[in-house]
C-alpha cells in the first residue's frame, strides 16, 4: 500500500493564511504591524537565500521585516551590540539570528544575549527549558512545532505511540523530542554513538529523520504503518535536494511520509510567522 503522502507546502499554506488573518486582525487593534528583524551576519549562499525567503514569507501575511546584513568578518563585539539595540528598540517584536554564524561568533552567547520574549527561534535557555519541563508558554523552536503540525495534519493521536528521532541538536533533535514527550509519545533519541541505528528506527510509530546525511535511514529500516517526518535538507552531488530519508523504499512502508522538498522545509517558516505573531501579540497586547 502506497504512503499518504503529506503536503507541507499546502498545510503551510493554510496556516499562513490563519496567521495572515490574525495579523490583520492584530493591526486593526493596535495600529501597527507585527515587526521580525532578521540578522545575517555570514557569507553563506544557502542562508542569504534562507534569510531572503522569510523576508518575503513575513510580508506576504502582513509583518513587517528588516534584514540586517553583516559582513562576514563582523567582530565578535559588533554582533552582540546589535542584538542589545535590537533587544531594546520596543518596535522590534522578533528577533532571528541567521545560523550557522562565522567562526569568530559564539553561537551560544548569542542566543543568550537575546531577549526570550524576542526570541522566535526557541532557542533562547529560558525558552528551550520550559519546554522541556512540558511547558509550552514559551516560544517554541520553528521546524519542530512544523514537525508536529504535519504529524497532527496527518490524523495521528502521539499518545502511547513510540517515536524515534534521529539527531540531538539545540534546533531541531532536542526541542522535537520534548514535543512528543509532551503528547505522550515514549520518546527515542538517537545520535551519532547510538549502536544500532537500523533497530531502532524499525520501532518508530513515528520517525523523526534530523541528522543531515543523505539517505541515511534505508526504506528497508522503515516499520510498516510509520509515520515519517523527515527534516533533512541534503543537496547530492548532481545538485538534487534529498532528505535523510531513503524515500521510494520508505514510501512503500510507511502509512504517511513527508517529501523533500516540500514536505517540513514550508513548515518552518509559516511556524517562525507564527511566533512572531505570538511575541508580538504578548509584548504589543497582553501586557
Ligand atoms: N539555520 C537553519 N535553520 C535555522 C533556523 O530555524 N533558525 C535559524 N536562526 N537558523 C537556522
């Protein structure tokens, strides 16, 4: 039997015209757009593309957006001052800072430095620990509320199923993983030192594919019935993109199944719309 297979172009689709209603709504309240700044501070083709993209994404429903483009050899210094002057400017509802940054950056004291109710990546320690307290008042990280989303899109109640994700990163792996947790899925997180990769995955109801290498989870892995969301972006040496995700081989065995591209790729950037809304909803309404 032939997977279902999820649009996430078309789920995202949907939800960026609820959000694009609500921000109207929003503005009509106030009287003034919800405003996400976006910081660029890398040379790298992919994020300027990235970064472009939510520009574009966030005018469409109605938030304005600012891209602060920084030369690639911006100091240390200069980066974590514009993030306190962005942190301070009440006009500015979000703020996203573009990763991965140059060498000369650390990533982790930026992310810090930035101001939680702001922080509309997740990422920030005050926001990333509620979550995984089961608190989800916080903002909650793009790509894995988007992962969710397709799973619920899709008709399947996470409780008591046993969902393995693969990969433990600040962006996707952990976060992701606290969200199933707190649907009551049994949680399996696998990374790079995990022993047997493929029997693991063989026992995923629900399989969260975020490692980065192409392919990597064979369709033969797959348990029959999965449901398999898979984040990866890989681009193969012919220039085609692929996911972690062996996909025809998988496709033959899971009941539904994300494509690549089109699949959790719109996810993140209709979720980063929508916390943008949230933050700005908290900081401009609910105060
Ligand atoms: N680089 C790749 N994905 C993301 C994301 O979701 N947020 C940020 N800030 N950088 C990224």
């Amino acid at each position: 039997m032939a997977a279902q297979i999820i649009d996430g172009k078309a789920v995202a689709q949907r939800l960026r015209g609820e959000i694009k209603t609500k921000v109207a709504d929003l503005v009509a309240h106030i009287g003034v757009a919800p405003h996400l700044v976006v910081v660029l501070a890398s040379d790298d083709p992919a994020s300027a593309v990235y970064v472009r993209n939510k520009g574009k994404a966030a005018e469409e429903v109605g938030i304005r957006s600012t891209q602060h483009t920084l030369p690639a050899n911006t100091e240390k210094a200069a980066l974590l001052e514009l993030i306190q002057k962005l942190n301070a400017d009440p006009d500015v509802d979000g703020i996203l800072v573009q990763l991965p940054v140059p060498k000369q950056h650390d990533t982790e004291a930026l992310i810090r430095a930035l101001d939680p109710a702001k922080d509309v990546d997740g990422l920030h320690p005050l926001n990333a620990g509620l979550l995984s307290r089961g608190d989800e008042s916080g903002l909650i990280p793009c790509t894995p509320k988007g992962c969710i989303k397709l799973i619920e899109s899709a008709g399947v109640d996470l409780a008591g199923k046993h969902a393995v994700v693969l990969g433990r990163s600040r962006l996707v792996g952990r976060p992701v993983a606290d969200l199933l947790l707190n649907r009551n899925a049994t949680v399996t997180t696998c990374h790079s030192r995990t022993k047997d990769l493929a029997q693991e995955v063989g026992r995923a109801d629900v399989l969260i594919a975020a490692i980065g290498k192409e392919e990597l989870v064979k369709g033969s892995w797959v348990k029959f019935g999965a449901t398999v969301i898979d984040v990866g972006i890989n681009r193969n040496p012919a220039g085609k993109l692929t996911g972690d995700v062996a996909f025809p081989g998988a496709a033959e065995r899971a009941a539904a199944i994300t494509p690549v591209p089109g699949g959790v790729g719109p996810m993140t950037i209709a979720c980063l719309l929508e916390n943008t809304l949230i933050a700005a909803t908290r900081r401009r309404v609910m105060r």
